[in-house]
C-alpha cells in the first residue's frame, strides 16, 4: 500500500517529528516531505487537514506494522 519512502516517513511522523525535521534528515526538500504526506493522507483515506489526524493514523498504522513483524 505505502512505499517504502512513505512508512520511513510514517514512522518519523510516528516518532512526533516535524516536516522540517524529516526533511532535514532524510535530505530532502520540505515541499518533497508534504507532497509524501498528502500521498499517506490519500492511500489512507485520511481526509484531515490537521496534523494530529495523520500522526494518530501514523502511531496507529506503525504499531499495527510492529506487531506483525
């Protein structure tokens, strides 16, 4: 469902890192990480703007992945 770029981001935005600071430490631009996140809201069905609503899905969807593994 989600590349493996994005469950790197998920798990980042999981962590409670910011746009910015995903941006710094994948090295990438903050307009790249945005375009990422709002491909996470639409393969999620995520239709919230707010940014709580994605880091909830994230926590949620990362402890989901851990468990599996």
């Amino acid at each position: 469902m989600f590349t493996t770029r994005e469950l790197e981001i998920l798990r980042l935005i999981a962590e409670g890192h910011s746009t910015e600071a995903i941006s710094a430490r994948l090295n990438r631009t903050t307009e790249t990480i945005k375009s990422h996140r709002k491909n996470i809201r639409f393969k999620a069905q995520e239709s919230g703007e707010d940014v709580r609503s994605l880091t909830v899905f994230a926590i949620r969807y990362v402890k989901m992945l851990d468990q599996i593994t």
